[in-house]
C-alpha cells in the first residue's frame, strides 16, 4: 500500500461540498490499487478573512509544504473583494510553490452537450497549457492621485526568459506524448515588447522540438477559432492572461465550465502541486445538494496521474464519465441528480 498525505483546503460555498466526493472515489479507486489517502484538513477561506482579517495564517504555506499534494474546493464569496480572496490564498500558494504551470484539460463529454451544433463527444480533446506565476498578473504597478480627475493606474507585465521557456517546454513535451502540435497564443502585433519576446522563445523550443507542428494565433483570432472549430488544436499554450482566458472559453465550449478541472503544477516536485475544479464557490445553489462534483473527480484523477498512478487516474475518469454517458448528471447539465446522486453513481462503477 503507497500512502499519500494530502492537504485539503475546501474553501467557500460549494468547495466544502465537492471535495468530499472526491476523497470517497479517492478512497475507493485506491483501495483497488494500492494506494491510501491521509488528509489534514484547513479552514482557509472568505469566513476565515472576514473572521481573523485573513485568508490563511502567516505561516500557511509552511504546514502544507511536506504535503504530497494540494486538493482545494473554491474560494470566494459575497463581501469578500475577488482580489482580496485570490491574493490571500491561491495566488501565494501558486507563487511560493513554483506552481508555474496551469494545466486545464478540455474535452466535449458523452451526457454534456456543447453549445456548438458540430461538436460531439469526442471531437474536442485539447489542453490548454497556462503560464502561473508571472506575466500579466504580477505584483507591480500602483496608482497616483485617488479621486482626482489625473487618477491613473500603472500594472506591469513581467515576463522572463526562464519563466516563458519552461512553460513552453513543457507544453511540447505534453503535445509529444499526445497529437504532436503546439498551438501559441500571442498578440504580437499589438503588444511590443513582451509578446515579441514571447513569440521568440516559442521559435526557439520550436527549433528544438522539430516532431511538433507549431503555429502561432493571435489571442483575438484564436478565441474565435476555438469557438468555430475547436477540434483542430492539440495543446494551446499562453501567457497568464491569455491561458487564463482561453481555458474557461474551452470550457464553455466543452458544454459547462462545471466540469472543468485544473492543476497547478511544479513539474520538478519540489513542492506540492495543487489540483482544483475551476467552478468557482457558487454561492446560488451553495448548501442545496446541487454542485457537480465532476470537476473536483476530474481534479482528482489529475492528481493521481501527478503521483504516478496514472491508470488509477484513468479508471476513476471512466467512472465519472461513464455515469455522464448513463444519462446520471446534476441540474446543471440538464440532469435530475443531485451531488450524493451523482457521487453514487460514479462509486458504484468501481464497485464501491
């Protein structure tokens, strides 16, 4: 039995209902392969800031730092400005950890029909590869004369040969182990200092990787792209802002952005990544039994494959979404099934 120490932050609203879905299909897909969870719990949320005056505790990332993973729910809530939630708790995390890339993969799922009339099940299967901890949301800039009619605000973009390079590199690698092609968005014509040098670090992995088709979209273009014929990207790799932006489009193209999960990542282990479903706290339907645990069980799985179980990682997918294909599925999918339905449904298929 491979035994694995894991940090829980369930956060606001529907982060405290999804997560223990996903401890419950941890619990039963390990138990068939060799793997046990133990999980140390923390109350690091919009109660706690609007409690204590703070997200977590000053020393916060030292309790989790020997953890082998990071599993978080959602964070935010009425009251609590977005920025305040996001500075104070997952930004930190991404940033002290090295979490530098955002992983988000995007699928059009059997049961979840995609709003574009062409897209079936199966047709869309693309990643999106987001820089995490620098460009375009970096911590400088300030603003001058509050109130006045000359109040301006300063925000600066700051990106760096060895954070751009390793990103790309690893969205390369990534393309090689699937369909061999990177698509890098940019806007280069528009923006002239830090896309240039975005594009020419793109050029120079591309010189290395020579079994990887590349091409180059400019954002706007290649928001509309996605949206007219998603099927022909692969792995689609971006600056902060952009990859932030395009892997919630790909989401919505994908049918919900209820499903989607996402993983922040140090690909050199020297910290623990950390795996989230991207819904948000949903404060409308918190407390009702209406959440989709997908995006926490596909978080999960993700986590798996992080850890080296990759086949765990693949039969607790086939579950979540063979339950999909057999017509089980929350409100927001169209579904009659609650959270614990839903849940059900996914256990009984690894004979929980």
């Amino acid at each position: 039995m491979t035994s694995y120490r894991i940090a829980l932050i369930p956060g606001d609203g529907i982060g405290t209902e999804v997560l223990p879905p996903a401890q419950a299909v941890l619990a039963a897909v390990g138990k068939r392969h060799g793997i046990a969870f133990t999980y140390d719990s923390f109350d690091w949320s919009c109660e706690r800031y609007l409690a204590e005056g703070a997200m977590m505790p000053s020393d916060g990332l030292d309790r989790i730092r020997r953890h082998d993973a990071v599993l978080l729910g959602a964070v935010g809530w009425p009251g609590v400005p977005d920025h305040v939630s996001l500075w104070g708790l997952l930004i930190p995390i991404r940033r002290g950890f090295r979490q530098y890339v955002n992983l988000r993969p995007v699928k059009v799922l059997d049961g979840v029909p995609s709003p574009l009339r062409n897209a079936g099940a199966g047709d869309v299967d693309l990643v999106v590869v987001r820089e995490n901890v620098e460009g375009e949301y970096s911590e400088i800039g300030g603003r001058l004369g509050r109130g006045t009619e000359d109040e301006l605000a300063v925000q600066e973009a700051v990106f760096t040969r060895k954070g751009v390079t390793r990103v790309v590199e690893y969205a390369y690698a990534l393309a090689g182990s699937r369909r061999g092609h990177v698509t890098s968005a940019t806007k280069s014509n528009g923006i002239v200092h830090t896309m240039p040098f975005w594009d020419e670090l793109v050029e120079e992995a591309a010189a290395r990787h020579q079994n990887v088709r590349t091409d180059k979209e400019h954002i706007d273009a290649l928001a509309a792209k996605l949206v007219l014929a998603p099927e022909r990207f692969d792995v689609i790799v971006g600056s902060n802002l952009f990859g932030d932006i395009l892997s919630d489009l790909a989401a919505a193209v994908a049918g919900s952005i209820g499903v989607a999960p996402a993983a922040n990542l140090n690909p050199e282990r020297e910290f623990p990544s950390m795996f989230e479903p991207v819904h948000g706290s949903a404060p409308d339907i918190a407390g009702q039994g209406k959440a989709n645990p997908l995006g926490a069980l596909w978080s999960a799985a993700m986590m798996l494959d992080h850890l080296g179980h990759p086949e765990a990682g693949e039969e607790l997918l086939a579950a979540a979404f063979g339950a999909l294909a057999g017509g089980v599925s929350t409100a927001d999918l169209g579904g009659t099934a609650d959270t614990a339905g839903y849940t059900r449904a996914v256990l009984d298929r690894v004979g929980a």
